[in-house]
C-alpha cells in the first residue's frame, strides 16, 4: 500500500474544529502537564522522548516531555512548557500552544493534562541527560493511525485497566503516552483517504 501522508493544514483545521472525545471523569488530585509537540512542516512530524535508564519512574520509556506542576507556574500550559524547556532545551517563546486535551490519569497518581503545540522543523534541542536519553520524531500520519494501536487489558490492585500498545521502528509506545496520542487521533478522526495527499 502507498504510504499516505497528512498535511498540517488539515491536521491543524481538524484540530481547532472538532471537539476532544469526552473522558470520563479523573480521580487524580495531583496535576501534570506534558507538550504533545508537533513538528511544524508540510508533512509534520510528532516530537517524542526516551526516558532515561536511571530514572526512579518510568525509566526507559517513551513519553512526552513534562511532568509536576509547580508553584511557581501560572497554568498547565506553563507548566508544560517550563518541563519541557528543563527536558529537552526547547524554549517556550518557540512553542506556539494549539490547544489542550481532556487530562489523562497516570499509575502514579497524577491528573495529566496534554498541551499540544507546533514547534519548528529547524528547531535544536538539549537534551537533560539526567532525564531524557534521546528524542526521535515520528510522521504524524503514522502517529494517528488508529489501526497501530492494539489493547491489553492488565489487573492492577484488584482492577482491570485497558492500556494500549504500538511499535515505531525499534521504539516501543505504550501506556498514557499511548493513550494520549490515540485521543488525539480519535478527535481528528482517523483521517479518510480523501483528506490525504498521496506521496
């Protein structure tokens, strides 16, 4: 099959234009933000992290960057943005904030909301070691196809919750990051044929 690829003028439209699909309510107390960030090019891209090694949480995964919000941040996108300037040395000025998606609760407690944002394709980053052990970016097309994306559902302390699993070259992608990307695919659509350029 040929490959199909989204441009960011439709992603962008769909985006402002269709509302997220409704959540059901968090139970989490403590809020987090991550940028779900997007590569700003023709055919954009998804800008994601590996969580380093040594990390207590979460080590080795792919994720968003982002994390806790703090006192001293004025919103969720502040805190999203200041995150993700402390990971990977992207200023916030950079970052030109499109919107917000519905919270997601994470295993470890938190109420995480995604803050979806454009970033430029000619963009450097530095990474913190301490935090992130590399940055790769994934074609936002290949991202939202909800066919990438098979369930398992796993028993944690006596409940039963649906987590989401997917491949990208040797990176594997599952858990809230998963989920995340998968709303947003949801709320776009899983784009038809008819709204794709072919290669």
């Amino acid at each position: 099959m040929p490959h199909l690829s989204l441009s960011l003028d439709t992603f962008l439209s769909r985006f402002q234009l269709l509302q997220p699909v409704h959540r059901k309510a968090s139970h989490n107390l403590r809020l987090a933000a991550v940028l779900v960030p997007i590569v700003k090019r023709p055919q954009p891209g998804l800008l994601l992290t590996l969580r380093a090694s040594t990390l207590r949480k979460h080590a080795g995964q792919v994720a968003f960057p982002g994390g806790a919000v703090d006192k001293s941040d004025d919103s969720l996108i502040a805190a999203a943005l200041r995150e993700t300037y402390e990971e990977i040395g992207i200023l916030p000025q950079r970052v030109e904030v499109m919107g917000i998606l519905p919270p997601v609760d994470s295993i470890s407690g938190f109420q995480v909301t995604p803050v979806v944002g454009l970033i430029p394709a000619d963009i450097a980053w530095s990474l913190s070691v301490d935090e992130v052990s590399a940055v790769f970016e994934m074609p936002l097309d290949e991202a939202l196809r909800l066919g990438r994306y098979h369930p398992l559902n796993i028993y944690r302390r006596g409940n039963e919750r649906r987590v989401w699993l997917s491949w990208y070259q040797h990176y594997f992608i599952w858990g809230m990051t998963a989920d995340i990307i998968r709303a947003l695919a949801l709320q776009i659509g899983d784009v038809p044929d008819d709204l794709f350029n072919k290669r």
